[in-house]
C-alpha cells in the first residue's frame, strides 16, 4: 500500500478522547481517519458500532399505544386507498 502523510489541526482534548476510543477498539487514529475518509469516498457509512450509551437506549422507549408507528401507518393507508 501506497501511503501519505497528512497533518490535521484539532482540538487537542478531541485527539485524546478519539486515541482513547481507537484503542478500546484495537486500532489507530490513523485507521479510524483512514476508514471514515473510504466510507466518505465510497458513499457509505463507517463500519463502526454504535457507542454503549447508544446501543443501551436503543429499543427501550415504548411505542405510541403499544403499536409501531409502521403499523398505525399501514392502517392509514389501506383506510385512505381502500375502495
């Protein structure tokens, strides 16, 4: 692989939470910047997980009426288009 240097100009408190991040997921800043800036170029998101606090949040906040909103909205539309 062919590589380059790059010099970026950050807030330094951000570079150190973002090394401390790479870490726990067994990488390099550099590979993080590196597969951030693919995705951009491929048009894809980043292959990275959902940070803990997010993943624990997710799903627990019930739906309105105990329903899914997919389900309501598919009630609306066979009401609105049915004859």
């Amino acid at each position: 692989m062919n590589t380059s240097k790059l010099t970026l100009r950050l807030d330094a408190a951000v570079i150190q939470r973002t090394k401390r991040f790479a870490k726990q997921r067994h990488t390099t800043l550099s590979g993080m910047v590196e597969d951030y800036f693919r995705a951009l170029a491929e048009e894809r998101r980043p292959d990275w997980k959902a940070a803990p606090l997010v993943r624990e949040l997710s799903g627990i906040a019930p739906a309105k009426n105990g329903r899914r909103w997919r389900t309501g909205y598919g009630d609306y539309l066979l009401k609105k288009y049915s004859l």
